[in-house]
C-alpha cells in the first residue's frame, strides 16, 4: 500500500499535509509523519490515509497496525475510494483488525463503485472465489470487466478467458480476443499467445462453407 501524496485545500489543515508532502519528497520521512498526524487530528482525509501508510509501513514512525487501521477508518468513513481499499486489504489480512473477509467485501465495494480499480480487482476475486461474498460469476464477470476497461492487465486477461469458455458473461470469441489483445499489448506474453490462437479459430470460423 502506498502513500497519497495530495492536498487538502483547508489554510491552516492544507499547510500541515502540504508541509508533510515536501518533507516527504525531499526524504525527511521524520518530520511529514508529524505534519500529516497534526493535519490527520485535524480532520484532513488524505493526511489520515497518508498517517496510516505511514504507520503500517513503520516509516518515520513506529508501526501500528492498530492505529493504522483506525486512521483508515476515519478517511474510509469520510469517503476516501483509497482509504476503503486499504481498509479492505486489512480486514482480508486480519492487520490491525480482526480478520473479515466479509468486511474486506464490503469496504473493497465501496471503493470498487468509485472507480478504484484495484478494489475493482479485489472485489471481482471475492465474487469469483466465493470468499467473503457469494460465489457469483456474473458479478465477478462485471466487475472484473470494469476493472479491465480501467486497464488493469490481469483484469483484462481474466476477462479473455471468462468470455472464451462463457463464464458468467455470454461466450464471445471475438470479445475473449479483444480483452487477450488488450492485454498483449500492454506485455502480457502469454496473453499475446493465446489472443493469436483465438485470432486463428476466428479467421478458420470465418473461412468454413455454410
């Protein structure tokens, strides 16, 4: 998980967080863990999130998973999409928290449905495994498409394959092609072999008398 390096525009608030920013740029991890706390008690969204990252990443300031997860809570709560993710990564680790697949679903949807492509991805695997969630292809097939369109590579692979053997979409070939070839073309090789393969039955299809 990693740092969000934004503003909150808040004068006094804003100045703490930018502050933490530039110190964290120029290497002084030290003293933008105490800009982002000060900006985080402050009630800055990004500054708890970027407090979290922080703490669970033991960087200029002692781990705590614990406190970790109830900074995240607090941004995750004010609708922070990075903030959910994470928090759903911690409750799917049991860091910090008790471990709940149940709970990591419900905070990975509500990033998912704003466009966190990695929640996207999460919450895709939660339905297509079955863990956390109920095991639901249809679903997992949308939001894995979802997170393929925001062009996650795996994503888009694993949507290939759903539309080649018809699970939880209709059987495509030529859509199972498109999603291999979007893929490839970000260097996914062995995407590129098998959108070659398909892109071959296709034209063989094509090419048989009626």
């Amino acid at each position: 998980m990693r740092l969000l390096l934004m503003l909150s525009f808040c004068s006094a608030i804003a100045a703490a967080s930018g502050a933490g920013m530039e110190a964290y740029r120029r290497g002084d991890v030290a003293e933008a863990a105490r800009q982002f706390q000060a900006a985080a008690r402050a009630g800055d969204v990004h500054a708890q999130y970027n407090t979290a990252m922080l703490l669970l990443n033991g960087e200029g300031i002692a781990r705590d998973d614990a406190v970790a997860a109830r900074w995240l809570r607090f941004a995750a709560e004010s609708g922070s999409a990075p903030a959910q993710f994470a928090l759903g990564r911690l409750y799917e680790l049991g860091r910090g928290v008790p471990r709940s697949l149940s709970e990591a679903t419900r905070w990975f949807e509500l990033a998912a449905r704003q466009g966190h492509i990695e929640a996207q991805v999460n919450l895709a695997t939660q339905y297509f495994l079955g863990r956390g969630a109920p095991l639901d292809m249809r679903r997992a097939a949308r939001w894995y498409e979802r997170a393929a369109k925001g062009g996650d590579i795996g994503a888009q692979y694993i949507v290939a394959t759903l539309y080649e053997r018809g699970d939880g979409v209709p059987r495509d070939l030529a859509q199972a092609w498109h999603w291999y070839r979007a893929a490839a073309l970000q260097g996914d090789p062995a995407a590129a072999i098998r959108a070659r393969a398909l892109g071959q039955r296709i034209v063989d299809r094509a090419q048989l008398p009626d």
